[in-house]
C-alpha cells in the first residue's frame, strides 16, 4: 500500500519566488496583518480597546467611592455630579460603572485562557495519539458538551457555592471541550504530514512533536476559536453575575448591578442600561475581532493552499 | 539518436491549420506582469503538438486561453486564438459557451478533481452530449456515449456507466474525462498533464488512446507537458516554452536530433535514459516565476552559451527551416555543434559489482499489513555496503511500505525479520536505539510535505543534530553548512523557510537533513517524483555522487525503470507485494526475466 495521494492546489506546485526577504512573518503574524486590514477588525479592537480602557481607568477617574451612600435609592440623573443618578441603595451609578468592569472582563480572559491551554493541550494529545487515548478522552468532552456552559456552570456552583475560581475554571472547562475539538481536527491533518513522520524517525520526544512540530501549524485557527470564546466567556460571566453567583454585594459588577437595580428599572434605568449597553458592546467587540481573524484565516488559506 | 518509429507515423492529412495563435499575451491582472507573451502556435488537422516546459513556464495559462478561460487574477492582454478563423477571444459569452467542449475541450490533470463526484459517469458524458445538442435524440446520444466508451476502451454496459467517478481507478476516470473531451467531436483538444498521476503502464495506454483518437478524428490537439519524454512518441511537433515564451517550435525529429535553442539541448539531457548510454544532467537552477524574470532572454542565467547581449535584448523569431522556428542569439553556434557532443556516457564501472560485499540491511520473509489487509507477501532480499538498490514498482506495489518497515515508519502489523548489520531491527522507530535510528535515514517523496513550513531550514537541520550528536552552538552550525554544502546550497539558506525555496532545493534541503545524521543507510523514496525533469537529473547526479564519495548504502524507491541505470547497481522490481524479478541493473533491463518487468520496461516512456 502506497500513501495516499495528496491533492495540492496549483500554487504549492509552481516555483516560489526567487527574491528571498530575509525575515518572513510567520503565518498567524499574517493572519493578523490581514484581519487588520478589514474594517470590522479596526472597529472590533477599537471598541474592545475603549471597553478595556474604560475598566482600566475607571476607578482612578471615579467621582465617588463605589460603597459610599451619596444619594437616596433609584435618584434620577438631575441631581448634581450625578451623570447617572444613583442605585437601589444609592450608590453613584457612574462610579460602579466605572469600577464594574474590571472583573468580567479579568474572569472572562482568565477562563478563556485556562479553556485554550486545557483545550489545546487535550486536542493536540488525542489528533495526535488516536487510538483508545482519542476515543476516550473525546467521549469524555462529548460528556461536557451535552451541558449547556452555564447549566454546566451552574451545577458546580450550586453545589461548592459561588465562588469566583470555581466560576472560571467551569467556564474555562467548558471551552476546553469546544476547543479540543477545534484542536484536534488541525492536529490529525497536520500530522499526516511527512515532517511528522521526519522527526518520528529521529526518535523525537512525543510532546517536543506536539509543541514544537504540531502546535506552530496550528496557531490560526485556535487565535480565531480565542476570539470566539472570549465572546462567549464575557456573556457567560456576566450572566453568572447577574444570577448572584459571581461577585457579592457590595463589590461593583455590571453583572451584579444588573440584577439589583432591575426592580427599579422604570423610575431609574440607568444602572441597568448602562452595563447591558456596556456588557452588549464589549461582545460586539470582541465577536468582531473573532470574525475579522476567521475571514482572513481562509483568506490566507485560500492563498498559500495550506490548512 | 534513435528515433522511434510509431505505427502510423505520418498519415497523410490535409495540412489545414485548424488551430492559430498568434502574439498572445497574458498579464497578472492588477500588476500588469506578463505571464505569457508572443506566444505563437500553429496545430495542423489531425496534429499533436507538445507544449513543452518546466514549472511556472506559463504552458497550462496558455492551454486554458485556447478556451477563453482564465485563472483568477490574470488576463489575456492581447493576441488571437482562432479556431477554423474565428477568433476565440472575440467571441461573446453566449457563443463562447457552445465553443468550450464543442469546438474545443480540455482534459484537465487531475480528472479525479475534474469529474463530479456526485453524479455517475453516465450522466456527466449525456451531459455534455446535451447541452451541445448533439444528436437528435436521447438514443443517438446514448449510441454516441456507448461508443466513446469502446473507444477509450472502458466497458460500455449500463452498470459501468451507473458508477460514481470514486469507483473508478485513476486511470479509467481519466480515460472518462477523455471521452468526454472527444464526445462532441471537437475541433480542438487541450491536454493539460492528464498522465502525470498515472502508473506508466497506465500512462501508455492513455497516451495510445490520445494517439488513436486525434488520429481518427483529425482533431488538433494541444499536449501540455513537463517532461519531452512522454511525448517524444505522441507528438508530432514540439513547441518549448520558458519564462512564458515559445523559444523553440519544430517537428518532434528536429527538436530531439537537432535541437537548435540551448534549453531545448539541456531539456532533454535530462530525460533518465533508460538505455543507460547517456549520462544524466540537470539543469541548475530553476524557471523564473511571472514578474521575476531577468531582462533579454530569461535564459540567459541558466545558459552555457550566453554572452552578454542575450541579457540585453530579447532574440528575434528566426525560421532556420521551414516550420522550424529558433529564438535564440546564437543558434547557429548552437546548432554547429552536434547534439552528441552533450551526451555523456555513463560511467559504467560504477556498475560493476564488487568482489566482497557486506548486507547492511537483510530482509526474511518480511510480511507486513496494512490494518488487517497484508500488502506485502514474503518479501526477502538485502541492501549491500556502500552499493544502491533500486526498489521499482508501480503505485500499490508495496514498494514505499517496505521502504517504510525498514525505517521503522510502518504503523502496522509486521511479520518476519528486518535486521540491520546482523541485529534484528525494532519495528518502530521509537523502539530503537539511537545509533540505529541515526544510521537510518529516511527522505520522503514530497518535499513540500516533509519539511516544517513555520520552520526555518537551520531549525529543520538541527533537529538531527541536537537528537544524535551533543554539540556547541558553533560545532552546529558548521554542521549545517557542511551539510547544505553537501547538496549543493548556500548557508545563506539557513534563514529562510522552506516556502521560499523552490522544489528542487527544498528536496535537497530534505536530502541534507538526513546527512547531517552522518547514516550509513540512506533510504529515498520516491524523493524526485515531485519535481521536474530538470530539477530532477539534478537530484538524481547529486545523490549518485553521494552515494559513491560517502559510501553510503541507499535504497532509492522509485517508480520510474528510467532513472534506476543513472543511480543504482541492484534493482529489484515490485508487483502486488512481492519482488518479481532481482539482480544487476544491466542485467534485469538488458534482459528482464519477469513478464511484469517487461511490460513495465516497454511501457516507460523513452526519447
């Protein structure tokens, strides 16, 4: 039995070009430059920048302290220094917007990150191992993806009580399914590839393979699987939040303050509109960077005729 | 040189140019950078004309313009394609759409790509029957399909013409997608490589049924190809294009008895002879890619017999006899000196066998499988110190899946014994011990697939390095650049990644790898399927002088009889799993025993 035959599109046939830069960007390098390129990308790290931004400062520029009583409950903006008015209890609404950003936005990256180390790890070790190691852990992750993320989440939680580590790592569990699959679907293409089979023959460690042979020709699709998750991780934490099971009063949490000023959200709208404006937009945001990476990914795709 | 004689060489036809081209030109889109320019081409009723050219020559843009047609991002600039005197390239869409697989249709390389895979084979060919009317009835369109069949020599029952393409071998859906290029009787045939992924044996029947079929149709016919030994026998002119243009066009016997444009001389000093009287010789370096070219002629930097005005001005048509057009600078200088004169004889006592020989790799009843399926049966023979074994067969014969037992590559089930200098050998690679696997080293057959392309080509060399040897940075890196310079490469490489390099040097780049391993066994396979003519004679001289300056002991697989007298002493030929026929090079292809390796040898294509 021969191996067998690869299709490869006409330009991995033709010459390359005789001109040799010395320094070449490496693909993903490519692949940003390219999303950069499209206006959705700008506008998606324009608005995910300001968001981040906003949260960054926001404690520094605060007109009052986010536990400090300065007004009666539910006081309409009309009230001087107040831009905002106040809350159920009468914090300043600007103030707790400003400080409220920091944690959805920290907890949702930390989740994100733990779910692209958990789940590329995974996905490398089952695309590459296969065998009864792949049909196990895949059937184990199928387990994990049959919940909804925040049923999921919310299991835990109801059981070890809401507390935030417990809140990322289920969130960040839940990615790490869906991105072990995305993982795994590179890493069994790429590893039909000779350079595989070259270093095998050195008697290269297994995980140097992974890493340093497999992870590198992977990079792109999982920067688009971040982007995507981080989308659904913001949306995830927040409503977490908004349920009583992320940060606990008095802390300042768009979330959070979602949920306690709801009551009131005829006389005073405020400290409910502006963090779901806030929360809305920031996922806008970062769905737009996701999208802007993905298109440029079979952009470059289509051009190179490499997965 | 000997020039083969076809059953019917020369039927009388009428000399009516079906096919005129003239001053074709065709740009990159935005950039305006030519791919093709004054591309002439006449093809006479009944005529097959060889386009002949290495990668990036522009032969498939100016096959594809015949129809109109243009790959995205280029476009024909200027020039005419007319088919019995109209004018292709005039015509609107409408007219257009009839003309395409009317008047004239293409036969794509890659027909598994090209036929749909959803539809049966039957459908496709009344299909193409239908939309060009032909006939009057469903039943004249079936009687016409039933025999294109016979003629492509395909079955011609229903249950044949009810199956998808994915059932058909290789060679019977290029045959299909043949039979639908001839199905409306066309005035015009474009070929484009439609043999490349065939078998030999597989090959020599399509290239009959072309033969036959423009014959008896009188339908003039486009051959595109890389390599001029595949149509030495089918074409009757030859046009050579480089750089994107014709720099040669004459009849098949002028071109190969007294080819008057340098390229065309060194072209075919790199067809493998068979015969083993003519040493092989590549062509260093490689054709320039559209916007890369060098001003005056492009094959000035390539070129033996440049001198400077050829980089300055770009050599004039000249007809140096009738239908025998030359542009070239120094033709006649060209020309003076006889053909022969390149042709070096091979040195033959490097085939002589040595008095006392040492196995390296001895091979018992080897059986191995793929899954549950046992593709080799059998198999025993051996590899000897400092001597090249040929492994011949064609694709399924086993052949890369005993190279790949030997290398300890075989993911499956292996029965019997592979011992490597008297010790069994583990049958995974990981399962041996590092002297082992560094004495072993394997070179794949693509090299756009075997080296890591977010690599640089110093990452990739030191991968061996930094396994086998414990080594300072600068130890490494002299290393590598006596490893580059052992195949011909500048250490200017080292910094570059493997898709900046063309296919040649990154097969070579593959090639220094494994001998900065410093093997003893060098096991290749297949390693210049994937390249050029050209570029593969280049490979070819390379590894043969390697093997003999190192004494490396190399298994060299390959699928091709031509090339196995240019590098091997041994030659075992493969069929189904099990060695045929085994013995001297001279000996098995001056007088091969096996009924296989006979049909394979009068199957190869010879200039």
């Amino acid at each position: 039995m021969s191996t067998p035959k690869i299709i490869v599109s006409d330009s991995e046939l033709v010459e390359p070009p005789v001109v040799h830069p010395d320094r070449r960007p490496s693909e993903w390098l490519m692949m940003l430059r390219e999303a950069w390129r499209m206006g959705r990308t700008k506008i998606g790290v324009g608005i995910f920048g300001a968001i981040v931004l906003l949260a960054v400062v926001g404690p520094w520029i605060a007109p009052y302290s986010p536990t400090e009583f300065v007004a009666p409950p539910f006081s309409s903006p009309s009230i001087p220094k107040m831009w905002l008015g106040s809350d159920y209890i009468g914090h300043d609404v600007l103030t707790r917007v400003l400080y409220g950003g920091r944690t959805v936005i920290l907890l949702a990256l930390a989740a994100t990150v733990i779910g692209l180390v958990l789940g590329v790890t995974l996905g490398l070790i089952t695309g590459y191992a296969r065998r009864w190691i792949d049909e196990s852990v895949m059937r184990l992750l199928d387990v994990v993806l049959a919940f909804p993320q925040i049923v999921l989440a919310l299991l835990f939680v109801s059981i070890l009580g809401p507390r935030l580590w417990l809140i990322v790592l289920i969130v960040g569990i839940g990615h790490a399914s869906r991105i072990a699959r995305v993982a795994r679907a590179a890493t069994l293409e790429v590893s039909q590839r000779d350079f595989v089979r070259a270093a095998e023959a050195f008697g290269i460690a297994r995980w140097k393979i992974l890493f340093n042979e497999i992870l590198p020709s992977i990079t792109s699709p999982l920067l688009v699987e971040f982007g995507l998750r981080l989308t659904y991780s913001i949306g995830l934490i927040a409503a977490l939040s908004f349920l009583g099971f992320g940060m606990q009063p008095p802390a300042a949490d768009w979330g959070l303050m979602i949920n306690e000023n709801r009551i009131g959200i005829i006389i005073q709208p405020w400290p409910v509109v502006v963090p779901v404006l806030l929360i809305g937009i920031l996922t806008i945001g970062t769905n737009l960077i996701a999208d802007g990476l993905g298109r440029a990914l079979i952009g470059i795709e289509r051009d190179t005729g490499l997965g | 040189m000997e020039t083969v004689v076809t059953q019917d060489a020369t039927p009388a036809r009428e000399s009516v140019a079906v096919l005129r081209v003239e001053g074709l030109r065709i740009v990159l889109d935005p950039s305006g950078v030519d791919i093709d320019d004054e591309v002439s081409l006449l093809i006479h009723r009944g005529e097959v004309l060889g386009l002949v050219g290495e990668s990036a020559s522009g032969k498939t843009t100016v096959g594809t313009s015949l129809l109109d047609y243009q790959r995205r991002g280029a476009k024909i600039a200027d020039g005419h394609v007319e088919i019995d005197g109209q004018d292709v390239l005039a015509m609107d869409p409408g007219t257009l759409r009839g003309v395409r697989g009317g008047q004239i249709s293409y036969v794509p390389q890659d027909s598994s790509a090209a036929l749909n895979p959803a539809l049966r084979i039957g459908t496709q060919l009344m299909e193409i029957l239908e939309v060009h009317g032909f006939g009057s009835s469903t039943a004249d369109r079936e009687a016409r399909v039933t025999q294109m069949m016979t003629e492509v020599l395909l079955p011609s029952d229903k249950q044949f013409l009810r199956r998808y393409p994915h059932q058909l071998s290789g060679g019977q859906q290029q045959r299909v997608a043949i039979a639908m290029a001839f199905a409306n009787r066309p005035k015009v045939i474009v070929l484009d490589e439609p043999t490349t992924a065939l078998d030999v044996t597989t090959q020599a029947h399509v290239l009959d049924t072309v033969r036959d079929l423009t014959r008896s149709y009188g339908v003039a016919a486009l051959y595109i190809t890389h390599d001029l030994a595949v149509v030495s026998n089918l074409a009757d002119r030859i046009a050579v294009m480089y750089a994107g243009r014709v720099v040669e066009t004459g009849t098949r016997d002028e071109l190969f008895a007294a080819g008057q444009h340098p390229y065309t001389r060194k072209l075919l000093a790199s067809i493998p002879d068979i015969t083993g009287e003519r040493a092989l010789r590549g062509i260093p370096g490689w054709a320039p890619r559209p916007g890369q070219r060098p001003s005056g002629c492009a094959f000035t930097p390539r070129c033996d017999w440049a001198v400077d005005h050829c980089g300055e001005e770009y050599p004039p048509v000249e007809e140096v006899s009738p239908g025998h057009l030359v542009r070239c600078w120094r033709h006649e200088e060209v020309s003076a000196q006889a053909p022969e004169l390149d042709v070096q004889l091979r040195d033959k006592s490097l085939s002589a066998p040595e008095t006392e020989e040492h196995q390296v790799i001895s091979i018992r009843g080897v059986t191995a499988f793929y899954q549950r399926k046992e593709t080799l049966h059998d198999i025993n023979t051996s590899l000897s110190e400092r001597r090249c074994l040929a492994l011949v067969g064609e694709s399924g014969s086993g052949k890369t899946t005993l190279a790949r037992c030997i290398a300890g590559l075989h993911p499956h089930k292996i029965v019997g014994d592979i011992e490597f200098m008297g010790k069994p050998l583990a049958r995974d690679a990981r399962g041996r011990p590092r002297d082992t696997r560094q004495a072993i080293q394997y070179i794949f057959q693509s090299p756009y697939s075997s080296l890591n392309p977010r690599k640089t080509i110093g990452q990739i060399l030191s991968q061996p390095l930094k396994v086998f040897f414990d080594l300072s940075r600068s130890e490494m890196e002299g290393r590598m650049e006596q490893a580059l310079q052992q195949v011909a490469l500048d250490s200017s490489l080292l910094s570059r990644y493997p898709d900046q390099l063309s296919g040649g040097e990154r097969q070579r780049v593959a090639i220094a790898r494994g001998l900065a391993a410093e093997p003893t066994v060098l096991i290749c396979d297949e390693v210049t399927s994937w390249l050029d003519v050209s570029v593969q004679a280049a490979i070819i001289e390379l590894l043969a002088g390697l093997q003999r300056n190192m004494g490396l002991s190399m298994l060299f697989v390959t699928h091709n009889l031509a090339l196995v007298r240019s590098i091997s002493q041994e030659v075992a030929v493969m069929n189904d799993g099990r060695i045929v026929e085994y013995g001297g090079v001279d000996a098995v292809l001056d007088d091969p025993q096996a009924d296989y390796t006979k049909k394979l040898l009068s199957d190869t294509p010879t200039v």
